[in-house]
C-alpha cells in the first residue's frame, strides 16, 4: 500500500523519515528490552528459591550488546543501519532467554517469555519498514524451532501455535502504522514543497534560497561551481496590456517550463518577482553557461507558446565563493539591466560590461 502511494524512487526518503520520526521511541524500547533482560533474573531466584547463580550468566550477558547499541545509538542515522543495530537487542534478548531456559528445571515459563518478545519486535518495528521487519521478526520463531533441539519445549507446538498469530498481529498493526506515516509524510512534503514554490508557474519561490545558503554568511553552500542566470520578458507589460492578464500567466508558465525543460535536476529555477527569474546552475563553467543561456534564448523566441512571439534578455555572473549569494544575483542583475538597455533579446555577461 505504501508503495502505491509514494514513488519507488521516493521510498528510501520516506523510510528515513519514518526512521527520524520513531527513533527515539525504538532506541529507548532496545534500551528497556536490555534492562528488562536482566531484571527476569528476579524471577529465576523465586523459580530456584535461592540466588539462582545458573542463570547470572545467561541473564547479564546482554550487557554486553546493550554496551555496543548505546555506543552506536547517537552514531547511527541511516536507517539501514539502524534497522541491523535496534533489532540485535531483541535477537541478543531471545537467545539469553534461551541459554538461562537451558538451565531452568521448570520450563513451562518459557511460553510467556516469548510471548513477551513479540511486544519488544513490536516496538522495534516502529521505526523500522515493514518489509525489514517481516524478515527479522521471523526469525523469533526460527530461534524457538533451533533452540527447542537442546531445550526440548514441553509445550513446544503451544508455543509455535502462539507464536504465528501474534506475529501475524504484529505485521498487520506495524503495516497499518508504516500507512498512516505515509500519509503524514505526504502532507509533510506537499507543505515543503508549497511553501518553496511559486503557485502559478510551479518552479520555486524566493524561499528556496534559504535552502541553498549558509544563513550565518548569506555564501552558497553548494560545494561545486555557480552561474547565476537572470532573466524576463522582453515587453511583458505590453503582453499584458493587448492580450490581457490571464494571457501573461499563460506566458509566465509557459516560459518558466520550458526554460525547466533545460537544466539538469541539480539546477535551481526561481520566479524572483512579476516576470524576473533566476537560474542558479550548478557545477558550470562561465562557457558552458554562456552556451545554455543561448540555447535557452533561441528557444524561447523560436517556440510557440499560442498566445504571440516572445523573447528573453539576460544577464548572468559566475560566482565568486568569497562574496555573498547577494551579490552575484545583483551583478547579474546588472548585466540583464544592460542587455534590455542594448537592444534586448540578448544575454551579457557581467565580466563584459
């Protein structure tokens, strides 16, 4: 189901949402089935009557895995990862269950036990996909089916019996979960991907820069090479005037898609106002933008859009690392001042003027 409502491509982000979103509750159920692990020593004492030292051993060597999930916990943020990591504290549980079983004159408890730990899958599931936890949940009954060759169940079929439904109810309950997320994990990305976006030509808004920025020094984090574009509407008013508003937005849209239509996934197109866009390519040589710029250009005045002819000026500046995004955007604002002042339908680079 969740599948059919998020993009096979968009998967890996959603489950790491997911895995943002429940990770702490996860992280301290591991902790918990840690602790919990040790405490079951109590009722070993009152099974035996006296301190039951066969089982000290079996019970507090969780210690040890619990030692290496809470050195890892903070390190880990890959969900991945995190699956391997939050899921060996329930493993590590199930099989000192087993080795302090072995030990155990009266065994008839091990039922409730591994009762038990299909709660502690439970939690461990909520920030994990569900198609991990199907396979590593299974393998609890895997761990009674191997142990039952040396412990020998007296209540080995009971026990498988329970088992299989709850497993069961556990899938179903994590799947209704992991849906519910997805629902909230699309209304969580259509209201990000609506407060950077421009309602009427759908590329981005002004607001995208806050993403592409460092806020303490207004310089583009994007680690490679930067060309800003700046480019309108040669005589958008007139547009306007002879074919009316609606015609504009029309041409807006138009013009916006088809200058998207160009760049690479890695580019940024912005509606910085009326009919002024920015272009931010990424990894570009002041040639090669030079080159797309007029590809752009010829484009646009050689397409027809069904409304009249149109064409572009443009002034554009590669970006010097040492100044702020303010600048740059404010030569390129420069060089498109001078191409509508000479001649329009034309693209200058600001290092020419």
């Amino acid at each position: 189901m969740v599948t059919r409502k998020i993009r096979k491509d968009e998967l890996n982000s959603f489950y790491q949402s997911k895995f943002d979103y429940f990770r702490v509750v996860s992280g301290y159920s591991a902790i918990l089935i840690g602790l919990l692990e040790m405490s079951y020593f109590i009722s070993d004492c009152v099974l035996y009557g006296r301190f039951a030292t066969e089982t000290f051993i079996p019970r507090f060597s969780i210690i040890i895995p619990l030692i290496l999930f809470l050195i890892l916990y903070p390190r880990v943020i890959s969900y991945k990862w995190g699956t391997l990591l939050y899921y060996l504290m329930p493993h590590a549980a199930m099989w000192c269950t087993i080795w302090a079983i072995y030990h155990l004159e009266n065994r008839d408890y091990a039922r409730e036990g591994f009762i038990i730990m299909h709660f502690a899958f439970l939690a461990i599931g909520f920030a994990t996909p569900l198609k991990y936890h199907i396979v590593l949940h299974a393998l609890l009954m895997a761990n009674i089916i191997i142990s039952n060759m040396w412990n020998h169940y007296e209540y080995y079929t009971i026990m498988l019996a329970l088992a299989i439904p709850l497993y069961i109810g556990v899938v179903i309950m994590l799947w209704i979960l992991e849906n519910s997320y997805a629902d909230q994990y699309l209304v969580k990305k259509q209201l990000e991907i609506s407060s950077v976006s421009d309602e009427l030509t759908g590329v981005n808004n002004r607001y995208i820069i806050n993403e592409i920025i460092d806020p303490s020094t207004d310089k583009f984090s994007l680690q490679k090479d930067i060309v800003v574009l700046m480019f309108d509407i040669d005589f958008f008013k007139k547009v306007n005037d002879t074919y009316g508003h609606e015609a504009g937005d029309e041409i807006l849209k138009y013009v916006s898609a088809k200058i998207k239509s160009h760049l690479s996934k890695d580019d940024y197109i912005i509606r910085w106002g009326g009919e002024e866009f920015i272009v931010i390519l990424v990894d570009y040589t002041i040639d090669n933008a030079l080159e797309l710029a007029e590809k752009l250009r010829s484009d646009v005045e050689n397409s027809n859009n069904g409304i009249c002819p149109i064409t572009i000026s443009m002034g554009l500046c590669k970006y010097n690392k040492n100044e702020t995004y303010h600048q740059c955007v404010d030569k390129a604002d420069k060089a498109l001042y001078y191409a509508k002042n000479h001649g329009r339908n034309q693209i200058i680079n600001y290092n020419d003027i």
